[in-house]
C-alpha cells in the first residue's frame, strides 16, 4: 500500500473513531404522557393508537424508540435531523397546543398523506417493515380521523 493512501485510511479510522465521541441528547420523554398529547386530548382508541405508535411516533413525538444503529455516528445525525424535520411539521406530544383550526388542519393532512402513501415515508418503512400500513390499518386509522375531523368541524 501506498504511503499517501495508508495515511488516508489511518486519517479515516480516527476521524470515524472521533465522530463516535459525539452524541447528542436522544429525543424520549419519560413518564407519563402529557394532557397535550394527541393520545390523550381526543381518547384514541387502543387500536388506533398502537397503529400510530408503530408508524408515526418515532418521527412526530417527543418520544423516539431508537434502533441501535443509531449509536453510531453520523447515522445517528440523519436521525436526528429526520426526527426534528418530523416533529416541525406534527407533533403528536404537543397535539394540544395547536390551535383548534391548526388541529383539524394537520389531521386532513394526516387523512391525505396516509391515503396517498406519503406517510410513513418508504426511507422509514424499508428498516422498520411493521411500521407500513397494511389495507386493514390504513382503513381503521382513517375512519377514526375522518371521524374525529368531521366532530372537530361540528364543534366550531
């Protein structure tokens, strides 16, 4: 081998090495859930839930079930960058901070993204294969959305 190259790849090592020294807090809250949780503002149903605790929580609560390779750097800041991304656009653990119009608005979103196939993204879907929405929780977790959109619009 090559000096300039064995210099390289030693270089590469170490900074690989290095860059495992840095982890960042993890995104789990501990405890109980908050009132403001989407879970418990509108009293999800058990089935409902378990579908959106698979498929959607890691991404859009303050709550991440993190896989073991996220211990590894910089696997672990495309996480992370992901998991923020999610959270700015929904998140289920502030649910009740949202104003009500906001609320209604991101639970249409959610309708049109699950019967679109926009969500869980496929990037999630291809490591986690139990988080896909098979025909059967697409239909309960929509039926319950529409549902409660349609009470949410009855009630202003």
């Amino acid at each position: 081998m090559k000096p300039i190259i064995k210099k390289g790849a030693i270089l590469s090592v170490v900074l690989f090495l290095l860059m495992q020294l840095y982890q960042p807090a993890r995104n789990v809250e501990y405890g109980q859930v908050s009132p403001m949780h989407f879970t418990k503002l509108y009293k999800v149903p058990s089935k409902v839930e378990k579908i959106l605790q698979i498929s959607c929580f890691d991404c859009h609560s303050n709550s991440t079930n993190y896989p073991w390779y996220s211990n590894v750097q910089p696997v672990r800041l495309f996480l992370d960058s992901h998991i923020n991304e999610g959270k700015e656009n929904l998140n289920f653990s502030e649910y009740g901070t949202y104003s009500k119009r906001k609320q209604r608005s991101k639970l249409d979103r959610m309708i049109k993204q699950i019967q679109s196939d926009e969500m869980p993204l496929a990037s999630y879907t291809i490591i986690h294969k139990n988080a896909r929405l098979t025909e059967e929780s697409k239909a309960v977790l929509l039926n319950w959305m529409k549902k409660k959109s349609d009470s949410i619009a009855a009630n202003n």
